[in-house]
C-alpha cells in the first residue's frame, strides 16, 4: 500500500468529458473555464499522484504506463488542427509507484493480466484537461488503458478493483466524452435530438444511482450506439463510477454542448458521509 500524501484520503472519483482537442487553446469553451476552475472551486485537495482513464488508449489488456525517469511525454494524437497545439507540453512526472499498485489491485481481483508500458507518455484525453486541471504539472501522473472489445460491467470492476487508491491519496479520473459520434459533429448551435436524449437519460440514472442501467446502457439507453459507435469514450466513466462505489451519490458538475451533439457533461461521485 502506498502511503497518502499528509495521511489525505479522497471521498471522490471524476469523470471528465474531454471533447475536441481544440479544448487545449479555445477560450470560448465554456468546458475550459470549467477545468480551469477545478483546484478553485471543484476539488480544492491537493492529490498524492492522479490515474486517468482515458478513451484514447486502448489495449487488449489493462496496461499502465510506468514512467520512472522523468516527465510523461506529451503525446500529440490528433491531425490538422492548429500549429500552436502541437507545441503544448504537459511534463508532469511520471507514476511508477502508483502503476505497480494499480497492477497489484487488478491482478487481485481477478484481471489475470496487467501490462506495463515504460515508454508511454500521456495522451490528449489526459494531458489536455490536466493541463487546464493542473496547470503546474507538478502531480504524478499514471495512465490506465481500456479495452474496447469488453463490456461496461468489466469497467466498472475495474473501478471498483481501484477504489482502494482512495484512501491512498490518489485522484481517479476517467477521460471521454458523455456523446462521442464523430461522424455527427455539426458546426451549429441547435443540439441534435439524439445527443439530448442520451445524455438526459445518462444524468437522470447516474443521479437516481441506477449504476446498473449504465452499465447495461446499450440495452436501456435510448440512441446508445449513435451516441457512441465505439465505447472507448463512454468506459472511462464506467472506471470512475466503480471506484466511486455502488453507494456513492453521482453529481453533474459541469454541462455544455460543442459542434451540435458533443456533450461535454462531467461528473462527480462521492461517498456520503
């Protein structure tokens, strides 16, 4: 067990929607200032070290990036979009203490296989809202995949295989995006049907704690597969919902609309106290 920072234990996981990579320098996001809010006004403590969980790395086992000499690369995983973007760096250090507790809590509960990945940096999914988050980039960060070709339920084991990061002091993050259909972003104002409906049904079960119908989502959700042709984005919450704790209280703390049917809603799960 590692030890917490100053004996801190953390109440509560995030589930962050990341959107476009334009988030990274576009002032007139309103998910920018939100992120750039989060020290201040969402989660004042200061963590022992951060795991995010983001829908860009994808694996065909749980894999950690174990990062021992030095900054986590930053890694530039988007095309054709401004010059300025490919210049951001975020050089927070790397995790490897954390990594090897991550793979010691899966492989307990019953993940057989855990890789480690010594060269990975951290992909736009977490170095783009931990750099609004954490400007200082002076956290320890880990990085856990997904597995794309598994079930919600499987990540939500996940999380709940973590949740003992808690009381160590470490701050889970799942990175995505609550609608992710690429191929129906339009550059307009009006938010498409489908988009709303989804992410209304997304926030009125996470906050009845109906944690169950959202891992079963593809069943009981309405629009599930237009919203996301892929999971990678949508598993990230499943990992913060389940390190959340099946008694834990979701909470939206943040909601905005991008490109017409990206929905960058975010959540908070806290135990009760």
């Amino acid at each position: 067990m590692m030890k917490a920072m100053n004996g801190m234990k953390i109440q509560d996981t995030f589930y962050i929607s990341h959107g476009s990579p334009t988030l990274s320098i576009d002032e007139s996001m309103p998910a920018r200032h939100f992120l750039q809010s989060f020290q201040r006004k969402v989660y004042p403590p200061r963590p022992s070290s951060i795991l995010i969980i983001s829908g860009h790395w994808e694996t065909s086992y749980p894999t950690v990036n174990v990062i021992s000499d030095g900054p986590n690369d930053t890694i530039y995983d988007f095309y054709n979009f401004p010059k300025s973007m490919y210049q951001l760096k975020y050089p927070a250090p790397g995790a490897p203490k954390l990594a090897k507790r991550v793979k010691e809590l899966l492989m307990s509960s019953g993940f057989k296989r855990v890789d480690e990945d010594k060269k990975r940096g951290l992909d736009h999914g977490a170095w783009v809202p931990l750099m609004l988050m954490y400007p200082e980039a002076d956290i320890p960060v880990c990085q856990l995949s997904v597995q794309t070709d598994k079930d919600a339920a499987y990540h939500y084991n996940m999380g709940k295989a973590l949740a003992p990061l808690k009381d160590e002091g470490v701050l889970i993050v799942g990175s995505g995006a609550t609608t992710h259909n690429l191929k129906m972003l339009r550059n307009t104002t009006s938010v498409q049907p489908w988009a709303q409906e989804f992410d209304s049904w997304l926030k009125e079960a996470l906050i009845d704690g109906r944690y169950e119908d959202v891992n079963s989502y593809k069943e009981k959700a309405p629009h599930a597969t237009v919203a996301h042709p892929s999971p990678d984005h949508f598993y990230p919450l499943h990992v913060a919902m389940g390190a959340g704790g099946a008694n834990s209280k979701a909470q939206l703390i943040h909601h905005s609309w991008g490109l017409s049917s990206l929905s960058y809603a975010s959540y908070k799960f806290t135990i009760p106290a």
